[in-house]
C-alpha cells in the first residue's frame, strides 16, 4: 500500500496514514531539528533508491532516543518500509512510550503493517487526553475551556515554590475541554488539569487506520463520528461513514 500522506499527517487519499506532527511551540536544540530535516531528505531518497544499507539499524537506534521528536519521526520513517519485522518489533515497543504522540504516530506506522496492535491506540485518538499534574504547584496562568491548542502549547504556567515557575505544555493537538486549574489555584501530584479533546486531523487519520485493522467491537466508537461533533469538519464525518462500512463489510467476510 503506497503513502499520500505528508510530512503535516495530511492524508490526500484513503491509504494508511502515516502523518508526522507538525512541530509547534517552544524553540529546540538545534541538532535534533537537523536530524528530523535529514531524515525527510535521505529517507525519501533511499527508498526511490531501492536499498537502505545499513540505514535499518539507524532508525531503529533514533527510536530508542530520549528525544521526543526524534521517537516521532522514526516511527513515521518505519512506516514508510513495511516489510520489515525489525521496523514492526519497533513500532511495537514505541506503543509503550511516555509520549502520545509517539505512539500514535507508532501506531499509524502499524497499519501498514497490517498490525491490529495498533487498534487500542488508534482508538484513544478518538478519545479526549487527559493532563495530569507531575508535581505539586500553584497557577499563575492557564488556559479556560474552549481554546484551541497545538501540540506544545502553554496550558498552565505555576509556580513550584518562591521563585521557581514552571509550566505544563500540551502534549497532543486539540481544544480544551475541560480545565480543572485556574489563575490562583493549588494543585498535587497526578490531579487531573485539563482535558484536551482530538483534533480533526488525528481523528480523520485514526478513522483511516481503523479502516484496515478495526473490527466490530470498534464500531461504536467509529459511529460518533458519523454524526457531527463539535470540532470536526466534514471530512471526518466522512471518513467515519466509510470506516464503519469497512468494518461491517470485514465482519459479514468472516461470517
């Protein structure tokens, strides 16, 4: 199965998505920046090319990187081969990882694999995220409901202790749905500050995914979308409607 998708996770047809988040917000050492711009470049070429050398083992090193961007783009560069069960032990391992948007983009690069141990999440890209606090603190900005926001967006900038500010950013895109934290307030370990509905674009490309490898037990999570929900284009409406017919249609086959 060939990609349309582009490096925004913008998907032109309905083949397997394979997006790579666009890269928002704070300002970041340059070097894995220059990776990730190397990887668009040579990666492409390579496979035009038809051999990857010793390139496999590379990738799957930039997996294991403590650089978030990094586990990103080489979840969406496994992808792009998926005949390989060294890229696909990756991507399994990425499922794992501490950052959403890792494993989403892990588990788009899994559908082309054929591989429904993306199904659990694609599923949660359906979903609301919900952000919780990893230490104690107390609000001095934060965001209210209904705002949008991208992926490395400020939602709440608190103060640790006397003159120590830190800030909580949004790790997915999406909108604001729920804000439990406001100007003033305290909060403790693990309590729950915000929650941050989907975006369109990571629900249209989870609809897609779950076009290949979802199954019936899915299909109510589909079907929302099949309606029209706040923050949703047409689009996704759209693809919802035609992902449900590939799982019935998957369904009646097995019968």
């Amino acid at each position: 199965m060939q990609t349309a998708a582009n490096k925004n996770g913008e998907n032109s047809d309905d083949s397997p998505p394979n997006p790579v988040e666009r890269m928002t917000g704070r300002r970041r050492a340059p070097w894995p920046l220059m990776l990730v711009a190397a990887l668009f470049i040579v990666v492409p070429f390579l496979a035009w090319y038809g051999t990857w050398f010793g390139f496999y083992p590379r990738v799957v090193a930039l997996a294991g990187s403590p650089e978030t961007d990094l586990r990103m783009t080489a979840a969406w560069v496994m992808g792009v081969e998926h005949r390989s069960e060294e890229f696909r032990a990756a991507l399994r391992r990425l499922l794992a990882d501490s950052e959403p948007i890792v494993r989403r983009n892990a588990a788009l690069a899994l559908v082309r694999f054929g591989d429904a141990a993306s199904r659990p999440e694609l599923l949660a890209m359906l979903r609301a995220f919900e952000v919780k606090a990893s230490t104690e603190g107390t609000a001095m900005t934060a965001l209210s409901v209904g705002t949008p926001v991208k992926r490395e967006s400020l939602l709440v900038r608190y103060e640790l202790k006397p003159n120590m500010v830190e800030e909580v950013r949004s790790p997915l895109p999406g909108r604001v749905e729920q804000a439990f934290v406001k100007q003033g307030d305290q909060f403790r370990v693990e309590d729950r500050l915000f929650v941050i509905g989907p975006d369109a674009e990571q629900v249209r490309d989870a609809l897609i995914g779950l076009s290949y490898v979802g199954d019936e037990s899915d299909a109510a999570e589909v079907e929302r979308y099949t309606q029209s929900v706040e923050g949703m284009h047409d689009g996704v409406k759209t693809q919802a409607v035609q992902t449900l017919a590939a799982i019935k249609r998957r369904a009646g086959q097995r019968q």
